[in-house]
C-alpha cells in the first residue's frame, strides 16, 4: 500500500463534494435558475449522494489493489448486531454534547450567533426529499466512516503512528463539510471547515479504542437521518423551530 492511495482516501471526499456541488450550480444555470448558487444548496443531499456514490468506487478500487473486498473494512458480524446496534446508540449519546460543541460553539465563535445557519433545511420537491430520506443516510453512513476509519486509519497507523492516524482522519473528516453545500461566503466556509472537528476527534478516539467500526456507522446513521429529516419537513411545508 502506497502513501498516495492513503492521501486519496484522505482527501477524495472533499473533491467530490466540491465537484458535484460545482455540477449542481451548473446545471441549475444552464436551466436558467435563477441564483443556480442559492438553488443548488437546497440539493445538498445529492450533492452529497453523488460524492457518496463516486467515493464508494473509488474505495473499492484502492482496496482491490491490495486484494481486499469492501466486506473487510465494514467488520460486519449479523451475530453481534444487537449488541452494536446498542453501542451505536450509546456512543451516540456521548457524541452528541461534542456535535453540539463544534457546531453551535464555533457558530458563536464565527458567525456571532449561537444559532447555526439554517440553509441545509430547505425544502425541494417532495418526491426528492423522500429519495433524500431513504438514499442519504445508509450511503453516507456506509461511506463516510469506512474510509476515514476502516481504510485509511489503520494505514496511517502502521506508516506514520498512532498521533497521525487520530489526527488526518478527524481532520480530513471535518475538512470535507467546507464545500457541502458551497457558499461564497468566507466566515460560512470556515464555519463548516471546523464544526464537525470535536465530533471527528471523538470518534478517532471510541475507533482507536473499540477497533470495532460497526457502531459507529449505526451511529452516524442516525445523524444523518435526522438531518434530512428537516429536509423533508420543509419540504412538507412544516416549519422548523
């Protein structure tokens, strides 16, 4: 295994996210949308979906390389998954004080607002918005953590040490939320670069201890799914508090 496959594992999940939002405006200008820019961030979920999808292959490529199969780096085990299906929500629980940390923290920090923008609950179509629902969470939760995690944590480990295998993934992991969606607005941007940083360091940290990604992508499931939740609700019409 190469340091070059290691760094496109690291950082091909922020390129996606920044290509296919790019794909989006122009798609949107080309349609003659007004605002492409604003338009293009109420699709954030495919934006990401695309990315997800584009990552996966890109996954199972550097793991073929090495004569491995997407299977082992999941760690998936039907016997265990009551047990990691209640590790997932536990850990959930202890990651959530860190999510709101970075997110409303550094909103504060930043922005000057204790509230966080609200420009990912936006409504699109309905029939998309449940695509979303379905689609967004399993991808991103099969996706995600398996790289930054399953691939390539254990391969930073082994090259450069424990330190560096907590820090590039946990960097990289909150690094990616810049450009989804992209905003042309600089305290915006830097915001997105550093909310999701504590969460990333916490599950550096239960994987470092655990070796067990199971929970964590049971965990992050349910993140996910609650964020485009807000999604289909204004799709819906309903507001959000």
């Amino acid at each position: 295994m190469g340091n070059k496959n290691i760094w496109i594992a690291l950082s091909m999940r922020t390129g996606f996210f920044l290509l296919f939002g790019l794909v989006m405006i122009f798609l949107f200008q080309v349609l003659g949308v007004n605002e492409a820019m604003k338009e293009a961030e109420k699709w954030w979920p495919f934006q990401a979906i695309l990315a997800n999808v584009a990552s996966f292959i890109v996954l199972k490529h550097l793991l073929k390389k090495e004569g491995k199969s997407f299977n082992a780096i999941l760690q998936f085990n039907k016997e265990k998954l009551g047990k990691d299906f209640l590790k997932g929500l536990f850990y959930l629980f202890i990651s959530f004080p860190f999510a709101a940390i970075g997110l409303y923290g550094f909103s504060f920090l930043i922005l000057g607002d204790f509230q966080p923008p609200t420009n990912m609950m936006q409504g699109i179509p309905l029939g998309a918005a449940i695509i979303a629902l379905i689609t967004f969470p399993i991808s991103n939760a099969l996706v995600e953590l398996p790289t930054y995690y399953g691939y390539a944590f254990p391969r930073i480990e082994k090259k450069w040490g424990i330190a560096l295998a907590m820090i590039l993934p946990a960097l990289f992991l909150s690094i990616q939320h810049g450009p989804l969606p992209i905003v042309l607005e600089s305290s915006y941007i830097t915001w997105r670069l550093l909310a999701f940083l504590p969460l990333a360091f916490v599950v550096a940290l239960i994987f470092h201890k655990t070796r067990n990604i199971t929970p964590l992508i049971i965990a992050h499931f349910v993140m996910d799914f609650q964020m485009v939740v807000y999604v289909l609700l204004a799709s819906l019409g309903i507001p959000i508090a």
